[in-house]
C-alpha cells in the first residue's frame, strides 16, 4: 500500500529519510531505510535517494517492500507461554533450550520454536519474519524470556534493556553459606584471556551491579539465591557469584565441584531467572512477569534439605554431649 507525505509549510530543506523518520516515528529507520534502497520513495513520479533535499509542501510517496520470510522454518515444539498478545510474548524458557540458531545447533532453538507458534502472526522485523529477540538466558538457565512481535514492539522493548529500565530477578542454588544475608557485587566483566568460552572479573571489562540476598540454607552445604542485575553482561551472575566464593550448584566452569553429601548431583546450572518487571512496548502497562520454579530446581531443593537433615548417628551423639553437660554442672554444685 502507498502511502503520501506533505511536509508542512515553512519546513526547512532537510533530508527526504529524515522527513519521513519525523513523520512517522512508529515505522524504525531501518524499515524506511529498505523502502528507499527499494525504490519504493518518490518525488513526483521518480524515486529518489535518502538524502534528496526536500522542504516545505513537497509531497513524498512511499511504501515498504514486501515481507522476506525467514530461512529457518518453525517448528511446532511446546511452549510455556507466560503471556501473549499481538505485539510481544513472554516465554518460561525451559533448561537445554538453546535461544539463537548456530553452528552448533539443532532445529530445537527458541527461534525455531517460536516461528512454528506464532505461525503467520509475525510482521516484518528488519524486513524479515522474525520473532524480535532482544534479550538471551544462558542454554542451561530457565525462566522468563520476552520476545518482539513487531518492528514497534521490537525497539521499544530493546530500549528497556539498553536503558536498564526494567527489573530483572534470578533465583540460584549455590555451594556453601555466604556469612552475609546481602549484599551488592560492582565488578566489571570481560572474557577471560586464555578461556574464551568463560567471562572473569577484572581491569578493561564492561561495569557489571548484582545485587542478591540470601534466602534459605540448607547447612553448610549449599544456600538459595535471589538476585537482581542492574546491567546484562554474559555469565554475569554466574561470575559473581563465583566471586563470592559461592558457584552455583552445576556450573562447573565457574568453580563448582560435586558434592558427596548429596544423593543426586545437579544436571545443569541451578538458575532460574523468576521474575521480569516491564512495560509493555505498546501500552505502556506495567508487565509483572513471574515464572515458577522448574522441577529439577524443588527436586534440588529436596535433596539439600534431605542432606542437611541431621542423621540419627548425629543427633545421638549431640544428645550425649548435652547430657555430660548436665551431669557435669550437678558435680560443681
């Protein structure tokens, strides 16, 4: 469909992409970018260039090129949906799923499930039809992921992220107690200078805020976690968490180590990320997003509190130990 523009009288002479950007903030530079290189931008009956001159009363007409289907096909693979509407959806991630399609990959990715759900509710993102990703969880970590429906959708909520304007809260199971019940951790991170595939804490990296309280302890092995990041880097709780001297449960990478102490050892980094407060793209609402804890992470839970239960053996011999203590205190009286 062509559409029509009149810049209004008195407008000075400005680029004819610029015209349009300012007239029509709902459609993304990008968008307008394609209908130019398209020939799609006309000034009296001839396409033009994105920097053709123009000024007050000139009459611009355009369109956009069609829609380019994605290479990837979907795949009809179930999904937790948390919320969905015709702009954005939000996805309880399960463990194991990978978010982008690699080298390395499958047609098992959150991309490939997506486009096999949303089916034909996609609209063009960057000229092609595409769930809009503007956030990513780790393949192991599960929870709340949202993602764009629309090209609209897709810059307003990349914004949030960029402007670190919303709320994001993890839960983690981790080795050992920290002595603290909170605390904030501003440590910058960067990759690490022989391990590439792992981040570290250090000089020349990207500034990084976790902030995290400590909720239940199960002994001295292990504690749950909730965290809040204020910034998004790669791996950033997992990295300061370990910095704590506390890894999360299944993260061997980061430091932690099999504990004999349980009767089932994690299968997967024990991260959960719970809980997303944001607003909508479109609306404007508050979005209060909150994703359960997954099976294997109460399962976990269980199996801490079933090794952190004192045995008979120990409570026998604590009971000695109080009663020579009584006996002892009637001797001195």
């Amino acid at each position: 469909m062509t559409s029509s523009h009149t810049l209004p009288e008195g407008t000075r002479p400005l680029r004819a992409d610029k015209a349009l950007a300012l007239a029509f903030p709902e459609h993304s530079r990008t968008a307008l970018q394609r209908a130019f290189d398209a020939g799609h931008v006309t000034f009296r009956g001839a396409p033009i260039k994105r920097d053709f001159a123009v000024a007050g009363g000139d009459v611009l007409e355009f369109s956009f090129p069609d829609t380019v289907p994605m290479a990837i096909k979907g795949v009809d693979i179930p999904l937790d949906v948390l919320f969905e509407d015709r702009h954005m959806l939000a996805i309880n991630k399960a463990a194991g799923m990978v978010v982008h399609p690699g080298a390395a990959t499958g047609e098992d990715t959150l991309v490939h499930a997506l486009l096999g759900h949303c089916a034909d509710s996609l609209s063009g993102i960057g000229g092609v039809e595409r769930p809009g990703i503007v956030h990513r969880l780790d393949r192991e970590t599960t929870g709340v992921i949202v993602v764009a429906k629309t090209d609209a959708a897709h810059r307003a909520l990349a914004d949030q992220f960029a402007t670190r304007s919303l709320k994001k809260f993890y839960v983690a199971l981790v080795a050992g107690v920290p002595p603290l019940l909170s605390g904030t951790i501003d440590a910058a991170i960067s990759r690490h200078p022989t391990h590439r595939h792992r981040m570290t804490i250090g000089e020349g990296g990207r500034p990084a805020r976790t902030s995290w309280e400590r909720g239940e302890i199960y002994g001295d092995i292990a504690a749950l976690m909730r965290c809040q990041i204020f910034t998004g880097r790669t791996h950033q709780i997992r990295v300061h968490l370990k910095s704590l001297g506390h890894p999360i449960l299944g993260d061997p990478l980061y430091g932690w180590k099999a504990d004999d102490r349980l009767a089932t050892q994690p299968a997967r980094v024990m991260l959960h990320a719970e809980h997303l407060i944001l607003t909508h793209p479109i609306s404007g609402k508050e979005l209060d997003l909150r994703a359960p804890l997954p099976a294997d992470f109460t399962a976990m839970i269980k199996t801490l509190k079933a090794a952190a239960k004192p045995t008979k053996k120990v409570v026998a011999k604590v009971n000695r130990r109080n009663e020579d203590k009584v006996a002892n205190r009637g001797l001195r009286m």
